[in-house]
C-alpha cells in the first residue's frame, strides 16, 4: 500500500520543528555576556530559565526515528553551554545534566558524552547522584561489545561513585564490572583497563578508604580531559594523597604511588 504525500512528509516536518525550536532558541547566553560583559547577573538567570524551558521541550517531543540526529544536536548544544567558561563562572553548570538527560535518552550508546556527563555534572556541576543516575540508566541499553569499548562507562561510574560519593562498595562493584567488559576485548589498550580496574577494585576490597584507590581514579579523571583546570585538580589531588605525577620529555605523565596505602 501506499503511503500518502502527508503521511510521508509529517513526521520530517515535526523533526524540523523540533530542530527550529532549538535552533531559534539555541543558547543566548553566549551572546549576552559577548555583547555585554556587565550583563546582569539576573539577566544571565532568565536567559538560562529559558534554555532549561527548551530543553524540557526537547524532552517531551516524540523524536520520529530521528534519535540520533537529535542526540548529536543537542550534543553540540551542551558543548557550546560548557564551553562558556565566562558565562559559567559566573552563573555555574546546573544545567548540565538536563542535557544529558535528552542525549542518552535519545542514544545510550553515544560513548562519548559518558565522559562529558561524569566531568561536567560530578565534577562541575556537584551532582554526582545525577551523573550516576543517567549512566545506570544508559548502562541498562549497553553491553560489553555495544558500544564499542563500553567498559569506560563503567570506569567513570566508579569513578563518581568513589571520588564524589565516597561510596567504596558501589565503586568496587563498578570496576569489576569493567574489568569483566574489557577482558572481551584482546588489544592492549583493553587489557590494560581491564588490569587497573582490578587492582583498583582489589584495593577497595582490601581497604574502603584505600588511598590507592583513590589515586588510581584521579589518573584516569587526569588520562582521559583535556581541560586545564580538570588536569590541574586531578595533579592536586593525587599529589595530596601522597602520590606523584613525573612528566617525561613528551610531556607524558606517570603516575607513581606512595609506599603504603
């Protein structure tokens, strides 16, 4: 049978609707501190009211089959809001997780903004609970294979869970969860994950407020962002806790534990 010219063309026409929303409404914060940077803080809080308003749309209209697109979209989106780094001095990232909350559910699979998620929800945002919350859900579609190298999103998992929630046990059960993932896959990379989500899983076993622990969790928070002020904290951190970052003439860091944990 079929199908009519409208039956064909009303679902595009909805996606593009979605797409004008967003794309009209797409953050003004950008703008009002570019133009104006003794804007209001006020201002600054209406002109986020409205972006949260989108958002909360974007969350609520029917995708189409047009998932992905959508996720990338608003991907895009999420990464123009964090990289305002004026703007989010001024006002901070509470409206980060909102943008994960349309992503994974429009692509659970998109590896990438499983790290976006931990550092800008846990770490910036303070919302650890959130961050968690949204990777158990996404976790739920996953599996070791799909997407490719899914054991990372349970390596940052771990990671909030001990670092900002302070909760060993959920952390070691994390970890052990991704050594099992990686050890399906035979590159070195992998393998290499899989060994040092063990260990750190074993020394949480061992000791809850392992120091070990902890260290080897800010090395991968410090292995894995590229942003200064994250590198900068995760060196802070692993210094604190005795250990020590070395830099080699590449400007390649190795990490060098105390002697007891």
């Amino acid at each position: 049978m079929l199908l009519s010219r409208e039956a064909i063309t009303t679902p595009l026409f909805a996606c593009l609707c979605i797409f004008g929303i967003s794309w009209m409404q797409l953050p003004r914060l950008q703008q009002l501190l570019t133009h104006n940077q003794s804007v209001a803080i006020e201002v600054l809080r209406k002109a986020e009211t409205k972006e949260s308003l989108r958002l909360n749309l974007l969350q609520k209209i029917p995708s189409f089959s047009y998932n992905n697109l959508i996720a990338n979209w608003v991907y895009i989106d999420f990464l123009q809001y964090f990289g305002d780094e004026e703007i989010r001095n001024r006002i901070g990232y509470n409206l980060s997780p909102e943008y994960f909350e349309i992503i994974l559910k429009q692509d659970p699979r998109f590896l990438d903004t499983y790290l976006s998620l931990s550092v800008s929800t846990s770490l910036y945002a303070g919302m650890p609970e959130r961050s968690i919350k949204l990777m158990d859900q996404g976790l739920q579609s996953l599996s070791p294979q799909v997407p490719h190298q899914s054991y990372y999103i349970w390596r940052y998992k771990g990671t909030d869970e001990l670092l900002f929630l302070g909760n060993a046990e959920a952390a070691k059960s994390s970890l052990i969860k991704a050594a099992e993932w990686a050890k399906v896959y035979p590159d070195p990379q992998s393998q290499y994950v899989a060994l040092v989500s063990q260990k750190t899983a074993e020394f949480l076993q061992n000791n809850p407020d392992s120091k070990f622990a902890r260290i080897s969790s800010w090395a991968m928070v410090l292995e894995n962002n590229v942003d200064a002020k994250i590198r900068k904290r995760a060196i802070r951190e692993i210094e604190s806790l005795g250990g020590q970052i070395v830099f080699d003439a590449q400007g390649k860091p190795t990490l060098k534990f105390p002697d007891q944990d």
